[in-house]
C-alpha cells in the first residue's frame, strides 16, 4: 500500500509544544500512538509529541476532531487501541493529519488546541504508559537470514539453512500473555537444559540467557477465517510497528526443540517499546526490498508483488544498549552492544502477511508479529548476544571493566530504532527496554 508523502512530512513543520521541536524519538513528524495513564487514572489513547502526551480522548470530548478522524480519536478513548486498530488505515490516517494540524504553529486549527493545552497535554515522565492492545495472537517469524545462518553455524548444520529457509517466511506461534511492555522485569525462567558435557537433562534456571533485537508489527483490520490476505492488500492490514525483544533460554532451546520447534524457552517474556509507529510517519523511510542474493529462488506468486519489491522495505537504524548493575553503580551511561538495519529482513512484511493468511489463518486487531532477529553482516551488526559471544566462547567486554558471554541478572537490555533521511525530520520508537531479574527457585 502506497503512502502519499503530504504536509504531515514536512520537516519545517513546527510545533507549538515546544519540546517537539527537533526531538530525537518524537517531532511532529512522527505523532506514534499509545495507551496511557497519569497518577493511576482510566487508561485511554494518548499520542507522543515531544516530552508530551497528547491526550486523545480530551481532544475528543472538546470536540477538535471531525469526519473519519472523529470515530478514530472515539475509539482511542477506551483502555486498548483494539478498536482503533480495527478501523483500519483510513481513520487511522485523518486521525494523524488532523493531530498534526492541531498540534502545528500557525494552523487554524491550532489556536483552539494551544487554548486548552493544560487539559490536552501530560507530561511524558508523568504517564504510565501500558500495553497498546489486548493481543489475542503472537506469531514470531525467523526473517532475518543472517541470524538463520548464525544459528545453523553454531549447530554444525551443513548447509546451514534449512532447504525451505528461502521459499517460506518460516515463523512459529509464540505465547501472546507474556507481552509485556518497556519496564517490566523479565524474570528468568526453569526448564530442562542439557549443559556441557552432560548425558542427562538437569532442570533449573537457564544459564544461557538470550536478546533478541526484532521489529514488531501491529495487525490492524482483520481477515475473515478461510480467507488469505492478498500480497497487494496486505499494507492494508498492517496498523503499525513497535521494537520488540524476544527473550531466549538458549540452553533450554537447544535441548527441547526437536521436534516441534522452542516452546518454555521462549514463552517466559517478550518486551515492546509501547508506542506504535505508523506506516503514515515511516513512509520516508521506504526503500526497495535488497535485491536477493545470486541463486536465490524467485518467491512463489502469492509473496511477489512489485510494488512490495519496489517500497517493501525499511530503512530504520536498530542498536542494543546493556545496562549492568556495575555500570549503574559506577554512573555509566547504556553501552551499545550492537548496531543494525531493518533493511537487512529477508522477508518484507507483506509477504508475512500475505504466507500467515494464505492457509486461512485470520488475524485480528491487536495481533503482533515478530521479524525475527535483525543480524547484519558483520560481527558489529548481530542481534543477539549468543552472536555476539559466539556462543558464550568470547567475552563481550564492557566500559565498566565487566564481561558478558551471556545476559546476566540484573542487566538492562534497550533495544532503540530510528529513521533518519536527508531532507525529512528523524523519527524514533522509544525504548524497548526491560530488566532480566532472577526467577524462582528451581
């Protein structure tokens, strides 16, 4: 689905809130959505505007929003953007240019919002910001082939892809009830783990804790069951993208696997950064699907569409951050661990879409997909710590003069994203970021 650029883009739109004005994560340019509280109140719609939340259902009550747009910001008064999510792209997309218009300098929407600008804005360290939506599905795909390869390296598995790597978004359904959004604690999990040169399982917490730096994306319009999603129709399904780290228990993965894929080892804690990205705000950021490697098989039909070729993918910088306890202690800012691009997706969204639906799987409002880990090419650019250690055999050295082979308790893990283009303002998500705590006793 293609987005027209407009007004909304313009990088010399300014804001009235002034914080917005050449803000990292959120210029006016982006307006990402969430759902929020402040000092314990009814959960409702807010959109980020600077260090300000932008509070939907106020906007609503005043009566400052009409047509399309009006039936947008009613549905984001309640506690979950579900029903947002499921008007699909165009109230969506009024909802967004009349927020613009009313958050912009010099509109003539603008006076009325500047007006009530003490009922209309909280600040940002105020509110309590909360899972998006009810997710009813959560289906983690394996698209970025460098961290497949990886993975099929460090297994000794000759060729290291499976043979239907390249024909299938392969993906597995993963437990939507652990979602949880920036700043919970992710407690760390028991399973049975084979370690070392053990012949017996052992059961107890997993010494092998894993990142994984993935893109999530929001389901918004649904399908009806029994019926695929086309690949040319497949945008119109896509509410919007957030940054999401799928904790893994790699000990524990290994051993429980086969046959049926991960199962405790990776259901224990999946962390998103809690505002959703609109397609709207990244339609700068579009670029053209990397062409595929020499010997690569064509896609089959229903995932090849040249549009989605043509401005299927993302260009957004992905990084890690960790945050130890002695960093903390020793006033140290996060380190960057790790530094990658959506770009490198083997896949684009579409065609996950588009093969999720094509047996007649339907989706729902709220439902979320992982990428699967963004590695890129070079050490530098991997996306989970068993790459970066290689497997726990080389030491991750830190600015505190500690070492990491694999997460530890205690650790913060921050994942970031950010789109940046000569000639338009850059946008971020916010942080992904949660604390691995010890679990309980074995």
């Amino acid at each position: 689905m293609t987005i027209k650029l407009d007004e909304t883009h313009d990088m010399q739109r300014r804001s009235w809130v002034s914080s917005a004005n050449g803000h990292a994560e959120f210029p006016i340019q982006n307006l990402p959505l969430a759902i929020f509280s402040v000092n314990g109140d009814k959960p409702r719609g807010g959109v980020a505007i600077g260090d300000e939340v932008f509070d939907l259902k106020a906007a609503c009550d005043a009566k400052l929003f009409s047509g399309r747009a009006n039936s947008a910001a009613r549905a984001a008064k309640k506690s979950t953007l579900n029903a947002l999510m499921a008007l699909g792209a165009g109230p969506r997309a009024a909802l967004r240019q009349q927020v613009s218009a009313l958050l912009a300098e010099g509109t003539a929407e603008s006076a009325q919002a500047q007006a009530l600008a003490n009922k209309l804005l909280h600040k940002a360290a105020d509110c309590a910001l909360l899972l998006p939506a009810k997710i009813g599905a959560f289906t983690d795909f394996f698209a970025g082939i460098t961290h497949a390869e990886n993975g099929g390296k460090r297994r000794g598995t000759v060729p290291p892809l499976n043979e239907n790597y390249r024909y299938v978004p392969v993906a597995y359904h993963s437990r939507a009830s652990t979602v949880r959004p920036t700043g919970e604690p992710v407690r760390r999990p028991n399973g049975q783990r084979l370690a070392g040169s053990d012949k017996l399982p052992t059961f107890g917490p997993c010494l092998k804790m894993d990142f994984e730096l993935e893109f999530g994306i929001w389901m918004g319009k649904g399908n009806a069951w029994g019926e695929a999603i086309p690949i040319n129709k497949a945008g119109q399904h896509v509410y919007g993208y957030c940054m999401l780290n799928d904790w893994s228990a790699r000990d524990i993965q290994r051993w429980e696997s086969a046959p049926l894929g991960p199962f405790l080892s990776k259901n224990f804690g999946t962390t998103i950064s809690p505002w959703v990205v609109t397609p709207e705000a990244l339609a700068p950021f579009r670029i053209a699907q990397p062409a595929r490697p020499a010997g690569d098989p064509k896609p089959l039909d229903y995932l090849w569409n040249k549009t989605d070729q043509r401005e299927g993918a993302l260009d957004l910088e992905i990084e890690v951050l960790i945050h130890t306890e002695g960093m903390r202690t020793q006033g140290l800012p996060p380190q960057r661990i790790s530094v990658s691009n959506t770009k490198h997706l083997y896949w684009t969204v579409a065609q996950m879409v588009a093969h999720h639906t094509c047996g007649g799987c339907s989706l729902e409002p709220g439902d979320i997909f992982g990428s699967g880990t963004i590695s890129g090419p070079t050490p530098e650019n991997y996306g989970s710590i068993a790459e970066l250690s290689f497997d726990g055999t080389c030491d991750i050295q830190l600015a505190s003069g500690e070492i990491r082979r694999w997460v530890e308790d205690g650790d913060d893990i921050i994942l970031r994203a950010h789109g940046r283009r000569a000639g338009y303002a850059s946008i971020g998500f916010g942080e992904c970021c949660a604390r691995m705590v010890a679990g309980a006793a074995a």
